[in-house]
C-alpha cells in the first residue's frame, strides 16, 4: 500500500519552527496536493517525505514501513519507493534525455536490458519519444518537465512526489501538463503528492487537498469542492478562489453593510445576528445576484427589500463572462456574469450605473481575523 502517514511532526531551522506537530494522511492512489503560501513549509514536508531531512519530532511511514522517527536512524530517499520531482526540475544539463531519465536505474545498477526497457517506457509515458538523444538545452521548458518526470518514473515506484513541478511553464503548456499527470496517476496507479501555491492546479488536480498557512499550520484537509463551498476559516477562504469581503458592522441591534447607512436587508441567521462582534461577510464572484434598481423596485416578488444598492465602479467584458466591480458603501465586490445572460437580461451595466446586489451565499467569519489575511 502506498499511503504516506505523518503523525506530530515537527521541524525547525535554527530554532526556527517551520512545521510544527503535523499529522496527515495521504492515501493509497490517491492524488493530494499540499497548498500553501511561499515559504509556509512546503518543500520542507516534501524532503522530510522524501529523506532529505529528518524530522525534530514525530514519525513518517510509508505503506507500513517507518520510514523516519525523531532520533532515530531513517530509511534512504532511495529505498523509499519514490519518484521525486524538484521545485527547480533540475534535469542534468551535459546528459541527453535517455541519459537523464535512466540515471536513477544507472546508480541502482540496473541490468542494460532492464535499463533500456524500463526507460524506453518511461520517455514513453511521457510522450518524448524520438527526442532520446537531445539535451536539455534543445528542448523546451515543457520537455525539460517532462524529462524529469519521466526521470522520477522510470524505476516505477509506487508515490511520485512533486514538488511544483509546474511553475516555469506557461498557461497553456500548464494547463496540459496537469491532465497528464493526473492520467499519469490513473494509468499507473501510483499515489501522487503535489506540492503547490498555485490554487487553480491545486483545485483541477486533487483528490483531496491540504491547506497550509505561514506558519506552517495546516487549516483544512478536504475535497477540492469542499474546501471552495465549505471553508473552515477566513484564511482558507482568502487562499483559494476569489474573495469578496463586505465589513459588517453592528450598531445597536441593527448590522451595516460597509461603511455607509444600508441596514443588510434580508434575515440573519440567529448566531450571527445575536453575536457582540463585527463580521465580515465573504462571498465568491459567482455567489453574488446583480440586477436593475428599476426591476427590484417595481417586482415585489423579486423582493426589493432583499437587495443592497451599489455602483458599478468597473465593468471588464472578459468574452464569455462580464466583470464587474461593484462598490457598496466602501465595500469593493468582485462579480462573475455570463454574458449571454447578461445581454438577455438587460444586465450590461457600465461605469457608473446603479445595480442592486443580493447574495445566492455568504459565509461568516469573525472580523477579527482580518488582519491574518491583509498583514
Ligand atoms: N535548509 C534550511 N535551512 C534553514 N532554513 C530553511 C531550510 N530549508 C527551508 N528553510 C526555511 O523554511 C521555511 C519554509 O521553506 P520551504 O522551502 O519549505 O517553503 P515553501 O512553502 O516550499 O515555499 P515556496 O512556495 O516559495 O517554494 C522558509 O522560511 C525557509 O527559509
Ligand atoms: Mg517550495
């Protein structure tokens, strides 16, 4: 089985804690991605996976094998079972393709049969065949990745760990890059984890993913849609997706929207209603409803009362969707309209116009914790 275990890891540089008492489990088959700020710890847990590092505190299994405790001697990297992509990919400059993705075969002294075979499939998998002999300066970023992919392959190991392994490609060659190694995943059944600040891969990729913050401290494990629809905090929320935040502030029994005079129009829910404190209320582009004054005024069953008044502050047409920055009382919100909806609906507002805004959702979160976000 290869399911990689963390039980109360700590690490720390210089009395310095970058992980501290981290317990995860990454399951057999399962593609996971760890996503974090730079610099939270990332390629720290990754190495500690992988035995470049060993931990302060804790123990890491690997299947059912320990292969690190605190104080104790670890297994090798290379009796891990892995296949190790790095940030920088570092494929060896002087060495052509064949030559760099038979290398881990080359030290384990692989018979030549075996060592052809083996890496023949591997430039196979990858789609690199007929560019064995070339080095890496005659290829393109996307076939330097894809060499070290094919490199971290080659000896079959049960877990790729990837550390990412995408960052110096462009959009298009990215966005290809990822359905290949998530049918890379499938083909070989082999556990993936993948390391990332890039919340767009982190989300089209994961089977489950783990949100990390600075300090190292892990906020939220869960399925991609559930760390968008259901996140655990403000910081989660901030990290992945675009983010909305309307301040709401509570004056008497009454609670405000931004910094103006508009009362929020629609029932809270009791808790938050009843609760000594300011909230702040957070919502995606695509949660936010957009309409004509005039409509809501004239509809009482679209209800008037329901809808918070706002100006269009700035309207970007992006061909399939229309962008439009709404500010509601010094509050600046972010909206996502198709554009086919748009004009069928007479909703093409422009610079300046008046719109009346209600919520399909919002999500609630201490105002306190703001400054976790904006320091
Ligand atoms: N060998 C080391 N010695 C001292 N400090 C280190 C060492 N390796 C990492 N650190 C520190 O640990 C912290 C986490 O580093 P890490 O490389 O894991 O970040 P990261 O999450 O991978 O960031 P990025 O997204 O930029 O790659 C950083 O503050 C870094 O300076
Ligand atoms: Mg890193």
């Amino acid at each position: 089985m290869a399911k990689i275990t963390l039980n109360a890891v700590s690490k720390s540089y210089d009395k310095r804690a970058v992980l501290q008492n981290l317990t995860l489990t990454v399951d057999h088959g399962e593609c996971f991605t760890l996503l974090g700020p730079s610099g939270c710890g990332k390629t720290v847990l990754l190495r500690l996976i992988a035995g470049f590092e060993t931990p302060d505190a804790g123990v890491i299994h690997i299947g059912d094998d320990m292969v690190a405790k605190a104080g104790e001697a670890s297994i090798p990297p290379d009796r891990r079972d892995l296949g190790v992509v790095f940030q920088d990919y570092a494929v060896w400059p002087h060495m052509s393709v064949f030559q760099n993705v038979s290398y881990p075969l080359k030290l384990a002294k692989a018979p030549p049969a075996e060592l052809e075979e083996k890496t023949r499939k591997a430039i196979a998998l990858v789609n690199m065949q007929g560019l064995e002999e070339r080095l890496p300066s005659e290829l393109s970023g996307g076939q330097q990745q894809r060499v070290a992919l094919a490199r971290a392959l080659v000896a079959q190991p049960s877990i790729m760990l990837l550390d990412e392994p995408l960052s110096n490609l462009d959009a298009n060659l990215r966005e290809e890059m990822r359905f290949e190694i998530k049918e890379l995943q499938h083909k070989l059944d082999i556990t993936v984890f993948y390391v990332t600040h890039d919340q767009e891969i982190a989300l089209a990729i994961s089977d489950r993913m783990a949100i990390m913050d600075k300090k190292g401290k892990i906020r939220q494990i869960g399925t991609p849609v559930e760390i968008y629809e259901k996140p655990a905090d403000l910081f989660v929320f901030n990290f992945v997706g675009v983010a909305n935040f309307i301040t709401v502030n509570k004056q008497g029994n009454t609670l405000y929207a931004g910094t103006g005079a508009q009362a929020i129009p629609w029932e809270m829910p009791e808790d938050i209603a009843s609760a000594a404190m300011n909230w702040i209320a957070g919502c995606r582009p695509s949660d936010v409803i957009i309409a004509r004054p005039a409509s809501v005024d004239k509809s009482a069953d679209k209800g008037a009362d329901k809808y918070l008044r706002g100006v269009i502050k700035r309207a970007s047409f992006l061909g399939a969707m229309m962008d439009y920055l709404v500010e509601i009382d010094g509050a600046h919100l972010r909206t996502a309209l198709e554009t086919h909806y748009a004009i069928s609906n007479d909703l093409l507002f422009k610079e300046g116009d008046e719109c009346a805004i209600t919520f399909h959702n919002l999500h609630w979160f201490d105002a306190a914790h703001m400054s976790e976000i904006t320091e």
